[in-house]
C-alpha cells in the first residue's frame, strides 16, 4: 500500500508552508529547486519541521487543509510534540 504525507515546511523568512506528498524527500527536493509551490518558490531554503503518514491521498489532503486553518501559534504547537526521524541513507 502507497503511503501520502502532509508535512510543515519552515521557509527562510520563518513562515511555514503545509502541503502533501506522496514522496516526501522528493517534494522537499522540489521546493527547494524553485520549481514547488509558488509560495515557498521566493522564500528557499525550506526544511522539514514535521511530517505524518496517511495511508490515502484523501487522508493526506483533508489533513493538510486542517493545518492550513490552525494559527500559527497552533502549528508551532504541533511541531513542537513532533520528532523527526533520524536519516537512513
């Protein structure tokens, strides 16, 4: 079964951007070529400050658009309980 993910991006100005993926580390790569979201595109670089798992795309986007209405203090909430997983390559 295809995982999707919603994850929170911080950008260099320190705003966050939220969105979904089905390849994460691909996505991030593409946000930070200047060819992702309009949004991040003048704000690079941007890393990862949090991430989960959804086991449909339908899951993914219903949980990216609750985000997206959380305040900013809400999300830094949410980043905060968050520990990203250690890299594996």
């Amino acid at each position: 079964m295809k995982n999707y993910y919603t994850y929170i991006v911080r950008c260099s100005d320190g705003t966050f951007y939220t969105g979904y993926a089905a390849d994460l580390k691909q996505r991030l790569a593409t946000h930070n070529k200047a060819e992702g979201a309009r949004y991040t595109r003048g704000r690079l670089p941007v890393s990862l400050v949090y991430q989960e798992t959804h086991h449909s795309r339908s899951q993914a986007m219903i949980r990216e658009a609750e985000i997206k209405k959380l305040s900013r203090l809400k999300k830094q909430e949410l980043i905060g309980r968050f520990c990203l997983p250690e890299e594996s390559d």
